[in-house]
C-alpha cells in the first residue's frame, strides 16, 4: 500500500474519524446563529436536529464518502468524483471552523477539523501531486458542498419524521 491508495481508502477513514464526533455532539444542539435561518423548520431552529435525523444524514454522507474513496482508488485518485469529494471535505473544515467563530463556542465538528480535516486534506493533495496527479479543483465544489449537506439534513430530516410517523 502506497501513499495515494492511504490518500484515496483514507478519505472515508478520515471522515468517519471526523463524523464520529457529530455523531455524538450534533444530535438537539441548537446554535444561536440557526435561529435566524428562516428555512429551517422551527422545531430545528429551537432544538436542533434530532438523534435519528443526524444519523439518517451523516449516514448518507457516509455512502457518499465511501463511494468517492472506493471511485479514488480504483482510479488512484484520477476521478473527477473522488477529487471533488476531497476538495468538498477540505474545504468544509473552514466552514466548521467558521460556525464556531460565529456561535463564540464549541460547534459539532469543529474539534477534530485541525487534528483530522486539514491533515489528511493536506497528505492526500501531496501524495496526489507525487504520484503525478494534479487534483482539480471544481468551480462548482465549493458551493456543491454545502448544498449536498443541506439536502443530506434535510432527508435526514423528513426521512426521521416519516419514521416516527410510521413507528407510532
């Protein structure tokens, strides 16, 4: 095992390492900043995403990982897919860092964003470059990102909602 196939199975590793944290944090907090966010039900913007709703979503962000490390291996990190997906998950640490500048606090996922996030965003782009590979950034990754987590939530929401329809 080389660097470039540590930099492409270890894209959904370093995920899974980064998610287990809002795994385990996101579930009922409420951050003050998302009470202004008029597109959240209220029921979140008060209360946060619930257990299910969090687990339902990162979930589908973990198929979506996995998929893009398996796509980043077989191509040894070529995919226009599995670079997107890096990028995305790079970038993505700034935007944890960033909600807890604005919340003046600790925010699910901001803790391992420095240790987990950056490094392994870091070694990847590296190992990339040496293997002869230049990861292309898409124009489109950047506001691609926070779209898909957007819908990813917001399944996990109607999805949980639904269930517990369904169970009662």
């Amino acid at each position: 095992m080389d660097k470039v196939d540590l930099a492409t199975s270890g894209l959904f590793f370093s995920w899974l390492a980064h998610d287990l944290e809002e795994y385990a944090t996101m579930p009922g907090r409420a951050l003050p900043y998302m009470r202004s966010l008029p597109f959240l039900p209220e029921e979140v913007r008060l209360r946060g995403f619930s257990r299910d709703q969090v687990y339902v979503a990162l979930s589908l962000m973990g198929a979506l990982m996995a998929a893009a490390s398996v796509d980043g291996f077989r191509t040894r990190g070529r995919s226009a897919f599995y670079q997107a997906m890096l990028y995305g998950y790079g970038m993505h640490a700034f935007m944890h860092l960033g909600s807890a500048a604005l919340a003046r606090g600790y925010t699910p996922g901001c803790v391992t964003a420095l240790p987990v996030v950056l490094p392994f965003w870091r070694f990847a782009k590296a190992a990339l470059r040496a293997d002869g590979v230049e990861p292309k950034a898409a124009r489109w990754t950047i506001p691609a990102f926070p779209v898909v987590g957007v819908v990813l939530h917001g399944a996990g929401y109607l999805a949980a909602r639904r269930w517990r329809r369904f169970a009662a």
